[in-house]
C-alpha cells in the first residue's frame, strides 16, 4: 500500500509540475503578445499586466479568448517577416541576388578561365534559368 501511495503523489507531482510549466509558457507568450501589439495603447497593456498579476489565471484564459485569434495573427505574421528577412540574407550572402543572365556570365566567365569544366557549366545555368521560371 506504501508503494502506490507514493507512486500517485508522484503522479500528482508530475502532474502540478506540467500545469504550472503551461501557465509559464501561456503567460510569457500573453506578455510577448501585448508587446508586439502596435494597435493596443499603453495603458491597456498596463491593465492587463496587472490583472495577469493579480488573477492570473482568469486573466489569462480571458486574454487567450478573446484575443486569441489576434495573438495568433501577429505570430504568424512576424514568422512570415522573418522567413522573408532570413531568405533576403541568404540570397545577398550566397550572392545569389543577381539575375539569371549575370549568373549564367558569372558561370561563362569560370568555364571560359578553366576553373570549372562544361558540364558543371551546364548544371550552373541550368539552375540559373530555374530560378526564373
């Protein structure tokens, strides 16, 4: 009987544990949020940091609900602002931001220097001309 008592106060632990961990998660994520809200003035966000801190359960679960569909439309819209941002530096480090015709002269240029052979000419403009279409 001692065995399993101690086994259920282990899952009931463990169980605590995982729901205040979520809230932490849910809070700094309502935090997060109400930071990147351009639309929503000061003094709301004051408002709901200090209701997160005296009901901060209700208040989160509120916030979730009603602002929910809004939190998750800011994160997918900086998600999208940073794909596009990381692939913008992508392009311009590889050096890949030139156009197809200034890549394929770029490619003629190292064949015609015998740095790369007609084959790998071919494979070069052949991704070149990928890219456009």
């Amino acid at each position: 009987m001692g065995f399993w008592a101690n086994f259920w106060d282990i899952i009931g632990w463990f169980l605590w544990a995982f729901v205040f961990i979520a809230y932490l998660f849910a809070l700094f994520a309502i935090i997060g949020d109400l930071f990147r809200d351009t639309k929503l003035n000061g003094w709301w966000k004051a408002v709901w940091i200090i209701f997160l801190v005296f009901m901060p359960f209700i208040t989160a679960l509120v916030y979730l609900i009603a602002r929910g569909r809004g939190m998750a439309e800011r994160q997918a819209k900086d998600t999208q602002h940073l794909q596009e941002a990381q692939a913008a530096y992508i392009r311009h480090a590889a050096g890949t931001s030139a156009s197809p015709s200034d890549e394929i002269a770029k490619a003629k240029g190292l064949l015609d220097s015998g740095t790369i052979t007609q084959d790998e000419y071919n494979l070069l403009k052949a991704k070149a001309l990928a890219h456009t279409a």
